[in-house]
C-alpha cells in the first residue's frame, strides 16, 4: 500500500529534478504551493467543447505563492497516483 500523497511524490520529484533550486522565473522567490488534487488537460477538438472523450494529460500544478505564477507538470511522468474517478478519457502517454 502506497502511503505517500501525491502532494509528497510531487515535492520530492521537484527537488530532485530542478537541479539549480526552485526559483519563481517572474520575481525570483522560493515559496511554491503544491496541491494534492490533479488537473486535467484535454486535447483541443473544434466543436466538441463539452466532450468526455478527449485524450488528456493529467497534471499536477504548483503555485508561486508570492507573485501566483503557476506551471504545471505531467503526473504520469511524475509517477502520481490518478484517481479512477478523474479520468474518464483515454490517457496520452
Ligand atoms: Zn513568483
């Protein structure tokens, strides 16, 4: 059983791959909030802007808490947990 939130995985995979240190690119500060749920990134589709179907990415987002720029990440590669009930269209690998 995995024990560990996504909010955790995602914190250690940040520091492990940002080699220079988390530093805001718009006001240069280190304070970042993370969230434990993930977001859903649908495949642009003319016409069907209510549509289910779509391939996504699921991401995970952080949030520069200074300045509120925000960049998001693929938890596939990240290797997060993707709740059942988030996804009911096909995953882009
Ligand atoms: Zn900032």
């Amino acid at each position: 059983m995995d024990n560990i939130t996504n909010k955790e995985k995602l914190a250690v995979w940040l520091n492990e791959k940002w080699k220079e240190g988390i530093k805001c690119p718009v006001c240069k500060e280190n304070d970042w909030g993370l969230y434990e749920q993930l977001w859903e990134l649908k495949q642009f589709h003319k016409g069907a802007t209510f549509n289910y179907e779509r391939p996504m990415i699921p991401l995970a987002i952080i949030t520069c808490n200074n300045c509120g720029h925000t960049m998001h990440f693929n938890a596939l590669k990240i290797g997060l947990t993707i709740p059942d009930g988030l996804i009911s269209s096909k995953k882009v690998k």
